[in-house]
C-alpha cells in the first residue's frame, strides 16, 4: 500500500524536485466488528500531512460504514512522510485516497 500512496504522491507532487515518500506505514486491519458489519466496500478518504510529516488529520468522504471508517482513520493516523518542501521551507500536503475492502464475516 506504501508504494501505491508514494506513486500517488510522485504524479500529484510531479513539479516538486523531490516528492513526499512514505516513511511509516500501517494497513488498516478490519477489526471483527467491520466484518461482522458489513465489511465491503471501498473508503474514500483525504489525508492532512503537516509539515513535519506527520499526519494531522484523516477525512472520511464516502465509507460504506462506520467501522471501516473508524479503521482506515486509526492506521492512516499513525502514517509518517517526508516533508514537502517548497521554497526550501516544509509545507504541508493532503492527498484524496480509495481504499476497497473485502472483510469476512466472523464465524
């Protein structure tokens, strides 16, 4: 998944000299609750990185329950990037993402 969000960022940032990468990355898991909820679906979502890399803030846009929301904003928060730099000062960036899951149901 890291690779697919830095060749996300590469096309999104193509006029920056050195694009922000993904250093830190965690997939969100379904937790049994989104199984057992309806676990399918896709989560469109945009991420807030400051200038530190750091993700500030993950907005759900369209998710077709709240616990697959809740998991995609749980492991997107923990994400790091190396900063984006313009001007040779660190700025901050979002990205818009889609994520489709396909969870069982837990017997």
């Amino acid at each position: 998944m890291a690779e697919d969000v830095n060749g996300l960022l590469a096309k999104r940032f193509d006029k920056v000299a050195s694009p922000p990468k993904a250093t830190k990355a965690v997939i969100p898991e379904g937790s049994e609750a989104t199984a057992n909820h309806g676990g399918m679906g896709a989560v469109l979502f945009v991420v807030y990185v400051g200038k530190d890399g750091r993700v500030k803030d993950v907005r759900i846009l369209e998710s077709p329950n709240q616990y697959l929301s809740e998991d995609v904003i749980k492991a997107f928060m923990q994400w790091e990037f190396t900063p984006l730099a313009g001007d040779g000062e660190p700025k901050e960036f979002n990205f818009k993402l889609r994520i489709p899951f396909h969870l069982r149901r837990v017997a």
